[in-house]
C-alpha cells in the first residue's frame, strides 16, 4: 500500500498540515500533474524516500484537480517537492531530483528533531486502505475520523494504511503509540477498530487515540462530517465515470442543506449543473430520454450472443466511436504504460429509478476480451442473467430477440472508458510495483471474468498492444479456486487452454 497519501479537496489539505504541525511532524507534498511525464517517473522513488522517511507525512495534490492549493503555494512547475512544518513551509525542490529530494528531508529531519523524552509518543491513527476496506467506504471514514479527531482539537495524525489483517470486519483502522522518529510496529497497536460504518464508531476511535469524546450532539459538526461523506461518495463516483451515483449522493445533499439552512450553497448547485452536463443533460436537469452524447462513454453495437449455460452468455460488442478511450494510455509525452485490469460501465435505460435522478442505472463489467480488442472496436462481456436484475433483464429483453437469442437490428448500449480495477502484476487496487511470488485466485461464478485479463499480462504485445518487461509479466504460478453452480460452470474450454498455455509460458 503506498504510504504517499494523495489529497482530493482544499480542506483534507488544509486538514493534513494542521494535524501534522499538532504532532509535531513534517510534510512532504508532491505538486504533480496527471499528464507530466517527470511526475510519473520520480513516482516510484518518492514511494521509497516515504519508507526511509516514516517520521514524514508523504500527501501528493493534483495540481489541475486542486488549483486553488496549487496557486496558494506558488506552484509554477510540475513536479515541485515542499516541506511544511508546523503548517510553514520549510523547503523546497523545483523538478524530478531524486538527490535533491533526499538532501531535502534529511537536511530538514535532522534540523527538526529534538532529543527524545521518555514521554515524547505520538498518537496515530492508521485507516485501513485495502481491497475490501476501500469498498466499504474507507476514504470516508478517514475524512470522518480525521473531522472528529480536528473537533476535539488533540494531537493526533490520521492515515490510510496498507491491511491491517481484518478484511472480514471492514472497513477498520488501528490506534498506535510510538516513539517519535521510530517507525510504528504491531507492538505500537493500542486498539483495533472493526466495521466502522457510523460516526458513533468513528468517534469511538477518535476517543481512543485521544481520549476526549468528540462532540456529536454539535450540530455544526454533524454537518461537516455529513457534508465530508457527501463529498467522498460524489468524488469517487465521478473519477470512475458513474455520473447517476454522483448525482444522487449531490442531489441528497442539497436536500439536506436545504432542510436544515432553508437553502442550498451555490457551489453545491454549480456542482450539480456541472455534472448534469457531463451526464449529457446541459440545461442542468435530467431528461425522460437517452442524451445524445455522455462524457466519457461512447456507444457500442450487439453483433452476438453465445450462450454458455442455461444462466450465463456472452454479449459480443463493437464501436467504431474514438471516444471508447483505451485501458492503456500511451504517447503524447506520456510515460509507458504500467499493464493494469479494468472494467467498464454499462448504462442500463430504465428510465426513472431510484439509485439517482438519471434515467438508467450503472453497472460494472469485466470484459473477456483483451485491452487489445478493446482499442479495435470489440469487447466481449460475459453476463449472468438474474431474473430479478433490473440491469441484466433489460439487457437480455431489450437488447436479444427472443427465442432465437439473436441481437435485436440496431441494438445499442453505453459503455464506459475503461476503468483500472487492479495494477499487474502485484494485483493490488493501488500503484503497487512488487512481484508476487505465487498467486491464489478464489473466484466465484462470474467472477471468472477475471482471469483472462490477469493472464494476458503474460503476452503483452498480442493481447494488452504494449511492452511489458519480462519481470512484470506475472510468470508466479497461479493457483485457482473457482465456486459455481453444478448448472453454471463457465468458460471451462478456455480454463484447459489457459492451463495448457502456462506450461508453454514455463
């Protein structure tokens, strides 16, 4: 799990250097840019100065994301390095210099450590960042937790960490106590917090670490943390292109503003107008009818259907539309690709609904088809048809003629650009760059969909369209557990190929 934290909003900015100054700790911020060739190549050095440097907080900020930081801090290039301490900058390095980097901290750390006291501790909390936490919401339960810890006003850093081992009770986060200047082991753990899915939980954390109750019955507080929650929710589902899901969660919260305030702020309507336009309705209000155009997805034509089970079939696809996009981008000053699994979203067009004020629901899929595939205009999905699935079912009546399961005549469907699920070959959600020594895949029905994308890192030239080294071509044997229904079994001739295609790969 990378220890440098990436910051999404002014206020998580503002947020990380005050509770760092209250701790007595430096700040590193990486000023980058997502199309900065440089930014991406110091990327896995400053990855490795963060584990040298544990008494330093890593944070990175978009600079096109987060303009109004980038301005306040005077950035003119990109990447720039700044160290805060006690909230003021300290230092600074224009450029990818590694050394310049390095001399930086440990001029900076030396000039700033005092002689250790025997009661010189410092409180941290570590939120869970893993797989299973991050899809139970972990991003907002450390916004939550680091409100709560602000409100109580102690000192006390919050943190995303790698997994803590608690994958069954998440989201969690653990509270250590350590020396200042040495890293945290498990013997630091003063108390692990599981499943904390309500501000109730995450106040209980804050009261371990500090212990003061954070102030609930604060109606301010409340609505800040009710307005972090909102934020984090509407964030992640517009960087992955769910245009319904931001509008719902921006939607409730303009309800709530207004039922507690009598009215709604403009930057929250701007904000919803602005993603009413990305979602193809310009007019700021959602139509009965399918836009004529939706950012970032493009439409795609159903040329086939193979049946694979008396459940399951797979749904052929092509598009001839540029805007599909590419899970791998390349050129254009770019860095070379870094091989990745994804997926993409289909808009199922239900009309009114009640996951948001759009008129369809967003569903996501991983093709079997290679990225390869993708970048010439076809992409296979395999589907299970459930008979209550409200996105399956209208894919399956509206889109195939029945009984012959032949594809209606000018059957479209939007599909997202791709979206990164895992990067290769660690298999981890974030910018992971180890290579695992062997790997086991518990996979069940559908999930099978998986493993063709895991495997086409082992031909990357045919089946990806880019150069992978040799190192990164996940060659660790790979161990499958796969649970289906006795009446579902999927994909079984391409498991014996994929069996046989390993033994050659060795």
């Amino acid at each position: 799990m990378s220890r440098v934290r990436r910051v999404h909003s002014e206020g998580e900015y503002e947020r990380l250097l005050s509770q760092a100054a209250s701790s007595g700790r430096m700040v590193l911020v990486d000023f980058f840019a997502e199309w900065c060739g440089p930014c991406k190549m110091i990327a896995p050095a400053i990855e490795k100065l963060a584990k040298e440097y544990p008494q330093v907080i890593f944070a990175k900020v978009d600079v096109d994301q987060l303009q109004d930081v980038a301005q306040a801090a005077g950035i003119q290039a990109m990447p720039t390095f700044k160290t805060y301490l006690d909230t003021k900058e300290v230092g600074s390095v224009r450029g990818a210099d590694e050394d310049a980097i390095r001399d930086l901290l440990r001029n900076q750390t030396s000039r700033s450590s005092s002689p250790m006291k025997e009661d010189d501790h410092i409180t941290e909390i570590y939120v869970c960042h893993a797989g299973s936490c991050l899809r139970q919401g972990a991003e907002s339960v450390l916004l939550e937790i680091e409100e709560l810890a602000g409100a109580v006003g102690a000192p006390c850093t919050v943190e995303q960490s790698g997994c803590l081992g608690l994958c069954n009770r998440a989201p969690n986060a653990v509270v250590v106590k350590r020396r200042r200047g040495i890293q945290a082991t498990s013997k630091d753990i003063v108390k692990s917090h599981t499943r904390i899915s309500s501000t109730e939980v995450s106040a209980a954390v804050v009261k371990t670490a500090t212990g003061i109750d954070p102030p609930l019955d604060d109606p301010r507080v409340l609505e800040r943390l009710s307005d972090v929650r909102a934020m984090r929710v509407r964030e992640h589902a517009s960087s992955i292109y769910r245009w319904n899901a931001a509008l719902d969660a921006i939607t409730k919260q303009i309800a709530d503003q207004r039922a507690v305030r009598g009215e709604s702020s403009s930057e929250l309507v701007c904000a919803s107008q602005a993603l009413f336009a990305k979602a193809g309705f310009s007019e700021g209000m959602p139509g009965t009818d399918m836009p004529a155009s939706i950012d970032n997805y493009s439409q795609w034509s159903l040329v086939g259907v193979t049946q694979m089970s008396q459940h399951s079939a797979v749904f052929h696809f092509e598009s001839k539309d540029r805007k599909r996009g590419t899970p791998h981008p390349r050129g254009a000053g770019r860095s070379p690709p870094r091989p990745i699994t994804w997926h993409t979203t289909m808009l199922a067009e239900l009309g009114s609904n009640q996951e948001g004020p759009l008129p369809w629901i967003e569903r996501d899929y991983t093709p079997i088809s290679c990225a390869k595939e993708w970048e010439t205009g076809k992409c296979d999905l395999l589907v299970k048809v459930y008979p209550d699935g409200a996105a399956t079912s209208w894919l399956h009546r509206t889109l195939i003629q029945s009984p012959t399961s032949a594809p209606r005549a000018g059957a479209l469907v939007w599909l997202s650009q791709p979206v990164k699920t895992l990067s290769l070959p660690s298999l981890v959600s974030g910018d992971g760059t180890f290579t695992p020594a062997s790997v086991l895949l518990l996979l069940a029905g559908t999930g099978v969909v998986a493993l063709p994308q895991i495997l086409q890192v082992r031909d990357p030239a045919r089946k990806l369209g880019i150069s992978v080294p040799r190192r990164d071509q996940l060659a660790a044997p790979i161990d499958l557990l796969l649970s289906c229904r006795e009446d579902d079994v999927l994909m079984v001739p391409q498991l014996t190929q994929w069996c046989q295609d390993a033994c050659d790969f060795e």
